[in-house]
C-alpha cells in the first residue's frame, strides 16, 4: 500500500511538473516496470534490456522519424530534450539501465552466499582489455584531447567488456539461454519487419527522383539479421529439432527483406566472410553436406548476377548493391555509392598519413587525426575527424602498433577458444549457437572495416553478449552431463 500510494503521488509530481505530459507518466510507469522485473527476476531484466538494445535506435533513420530513435535511449542525459536540463550529464539511460542490472546482481552475490561467479572465458586477457582502453584514453586526455568525444569512441568498447562478463553470470541453465535466444529473435525481427513494412509501402523501391532514401533501417540491424540466418543455418545443418529453428523458417523472408532494405553494401561482404568463416569452422562431414548447398545456391545466385549486373529494375537491388560493393559504378543509390567510396578512400588516406607521424603508441582517444586531405563533410561533422568509417585503421591510429597488437590479440584469443569449444560441443543446439558466437566476431569486424560500427552502442552490447555466451554453453554442458552421470550412478545402485 505504501508503494503504491508512493508512485501515485510520483506520477501526480511528475505530472504537474510537465504540465500534464502523458509521455513523460508512460515513460515513468515504464521505468518502473523495468525495476520490478529486474528485481523480480534478474534474468528477465537482462532479457529486458537485451531486447530494448534492439528495439531502440541509437540514430534517426533519414525521412524515417520514429518513437524509437526520438526517445534518445543511446543518448546523453544532457541532450535529451523532453527531460529537465542537467548539463555535464555524459551518461545514456541505456548505461544507467546497465549499471542497475549490474548493482543488483552485485547486491545478489553478495546476499546470497552459494552463488558462485562464473569466470569468463580469457578472464585474464579480458582485464589486460579493459586495462589497455584505460591507458589509451589516459593517454589521449594527456595530449590534450577531448574528453566526451573520447568517451563517444571507448564507451562501446566497455559494453562489449561488461557483456562479456555479465552474461555468463546472469544465464546459467538451458532455459534461461532458449529465453534470451527468443528475445533477440523478436528484437531483430521487430527492426526487419520496420525496414520491410518500409520498403513494401514505397513499391518494394527506395523511393523516387528526387527522393531516393539511403536506407530503411539503421546500419547495425543487417548485422544483426546476419546473425540469425546464420544461427538457421546452423540449427538445420545440425539437426536441432528446435522451435527456434521452425520460427526462423517462417521469418526468413522477412530477415530478408529487411536486410535488404537496409541498403548496406558493407554487410553484403560481411555476409559473404561470415559464411566462408561458418564453412572453414565446420567438422568435415558437416563441411561437405554445406558445401553442396552452397554449390547450388551459387550457380543459381550467379545466373541472377549476370541477368541482373546492369539492370536497374527492382529485382536487381541486390545485384546493383554487391556490383557497386566490387566496381567504381553507381549501385542502387546512385551517385551517392561512387561518392561515398571516394570519401572513404580519402579518409583512409588521411589514416595512414597520422599513423606515419604515431606508429608506435598512436594517438589516444579523443585526438583527432590529421587531414592533409580536406574532407568535405567536416564542416558538418565535427566527429568526422575523430571517429573514421575504417575502425580497423582506427584503432591502429588511436592505440598505435603496440595497442592494435594486444586489442587484436585479444580477439584472435576469443575466437580460437571459441572454436575449441565449438568442437567439442556435442549437443546440435548449443552448437549451433556456439558456431553464431564465433562468426559473429568476423561480421562485426568485416562491416566495421568500412563502416563505423565499433562505437555504435547496439552492435558492441550484442557482440559482448554472444562472445559471454561460450562460457555459458561449456557451464550448461557440463552442468547436464554431470546431471546424467549422477542419474546413471543412481540407476545402477538401485539395480
């Protein structure tokens, strides 16, 4: 009773303090939930979280405005303009939100006495991690650099390393796993379905001259979709007689259509990588068995190339997209496409020419890097001299020889670990899911080569998360077949 009379009068403040604003009380009323479930049931508060990673977008889609993006979720307190001003507030709610999963499974292990930590995988190389962004953004604001840009630029990173961590502590059994695996199905098939419904409504094009969109989603959702096709394939390759894998049957041309709608050629080519990675990671039966698929659907995905390599019809969007991925030729944007590669390959240039002047120790974060180049959006950008499309040149400019050795390592460990396990993961499910974990890393790297998307929020919370998943599926593995073994040893002494 006294909760509630409590939130009443909150709701009645808040209320009269926005002049009767409902979005604020609906926000509220939400917030609340949120906590409830959390503290209810921590496991159901990741999910949660998880699936607003998802549902909410950290940019506006151009000529797309939305609910999702406006609520500013990935944004700065200080910026968000339907809240009370609080100046210096360089904090997201998305991080508060983390932050409190975080404290009340602190508040948990230290409460309940038989919890015990789940060590992540690489525990020691994932501390030297965190302890090497540390250094170099101490490094950058030694040099003078900006602080809240360095933090635009580390602060994805950190999520990958508390997901990481995080994960493997808040889902320990088999059921909690199948959850959160339906919560990302949903939170990607809602964002397809968004760039789908777009791009059904516009004629199944991208619009007219003069209005001709660059996308119908944001650029993190086809990464995203990338991963599920791939977990299909795999729960098909591996026989897991799995719901997961009949619902992704029926959603598939709804994945792909909104991969498509989202008009990304860089995660055609992360697409083509994660395959060829998910292929050299199969045992050699498996290997063979995919192989003549992909023999097929490559003589009848070429046969459409050639009909369709200088059409501009809408069934050539695709086509027009991976010519424009491999040739200096306008693609399905037009002009935009030829532009936009020309920039990239000064900005690259620009990358190498600071690199010269800092190869050994870089620059640090929140240094800008130098253009003996003039790039043309600058002027419009001011992040657009701190924070590169190429982020594989990126962080060698930031960390230098020495940083890119130890951040690159790092993931050459992750993946290598992984692959063990995958190997010895005997369950078709769990393996399935271990195989998406470990390609996972080579798509996000891929896209990342040339499209800026190791400091967007959404990619590195979910890449952190699958790479926290390993260490859970070698936990429920072991977890089960101890649990057989112990039923074994109880038959025989009975008998």
């Amino acid at each position: 009773m006294i909760a509630v009379v409590g939130i009443s009068l909150l709701l009645a403040v808040v209320m009269v303090i926005s002049y009767g604003n409902l979005f604020a009380v609906a926000g509220l009323i939400g917030i609340f939930a949120v906590v409830a479930f959390t503290v209810y049931s921590i496991d159901w508060g990741f999910s949660i979280f998880i699936f607003f990673v998802f549902l909410f977008d950290q940019f506006d889609i151009p000529g797309f405005p939305t609910v999702t993006s406006q609520l500013g979720y990935f944004t700065n307190l200080s910026t968000i303009e339907y809240l009370p001003r609080m100046n210096g507030a360089a904090v997201t709610p998305m991080e508060l939100h983390l932050l409190f999963i975080f404290g009340v499974w602190t508040l948990l292990h230290i409460l309940r006495k038989g919890l015990r930590l789940a060590p992540p995988m690489q525990k020691a190389a994932l501390v030297t991690y965190v302890i090497m962004i540390v250094i170099w953004l101490l490094r950058g604001q030694f040099r003078g650099g900006d602080f809240i840009i360095a933090l635009w630029e580390v602060r994805g990173l950190f999520y990958l390393a508390m997901m990481i961590f995080l994960t493997p502590q808040l889902i320990r059994s088999r059921d909690q796993l199948r959850n959160l695996l339906f919560v990302c199905i949903a939170g990607i098939t809602v964002k397809a379905l968004q760039g789908a419904f777009r791009y059904g409504s516009l004629g199944f094009t991208f619009g007219n001259w003069p209005q001709i969109y660059e996308t119908l989603t944001n650029h993190e959702d086809p990464v995203f979709i990338i991963t599920l096709l791939i977990l299909l394939i795999g729960l098909l390759l591996f026989g897991a007689k799995v719901k997961e894998r009949t619902i992704l049957l029926y959603l598939l041309p709804v994945l792909l259509l909104g991969f498509i709608a989202a008009q990304r050629r860089a995660t055609y080519a992360s697409f083509a990588a994660t395959l060829i990675a998910f292929v050299i990671l199969l045992p050699g039966r498996e290997r063979w068995r995919l192989m003549k698929v992909f023999l097929v659907v490559a003589v009848f995905f070429g046969a459409y190339l050639g009909a369709f390599w200088n059409s501009s019809s809408r069934l050539a969007y695709p086509a027009q997209q991976i010519k424009s991925t491999f040739t200096n030729e306008a693609g399905v944007r037009g002009e935009k496409d030829v532009l936009s590669a020309f920039y990239r390959d000064q900005e690259n240039y620009n990358l190498a020419y600071t690199f010269r002047s800092n190869p050994v120790v870089g620059l640090g974060f929140g240094m800008p890097f130098e253009t003996p180049v003039h790039l043309w959006t600058i002027n419009i950008n001011k992040l657009g001299i701190y924070i590169p499309h190429n982020q594989v040149f990126w962080i060698f400019i930031k960390m230098g020889a020495v940083g890119a050795f130890l951040f690159w390592f790092f993931f050459n460990g992750y993946l290598f670990r992984s692959a063990m396990i995958f190997a010895r993961l005997t369950d078709p499910y769990l393996k399935a899911i271990c195989a998406v974990c470990v390609v996972a890393v080579i798509n996000q790297f891929v896209v990342s080569y040339v499209d800026m998307q190791l400091t967007f929020s959404r990619n590195m919370v979910y890449l952190g998360m699958l790479m926290g998943i390993p260490t859970v599926l070698v936990n429920i593995a072991a977890n089960e077949a101890g649990a057989k073994a112990n039923e074994r040893h109880n038959d025989h002494m009975e008998n």
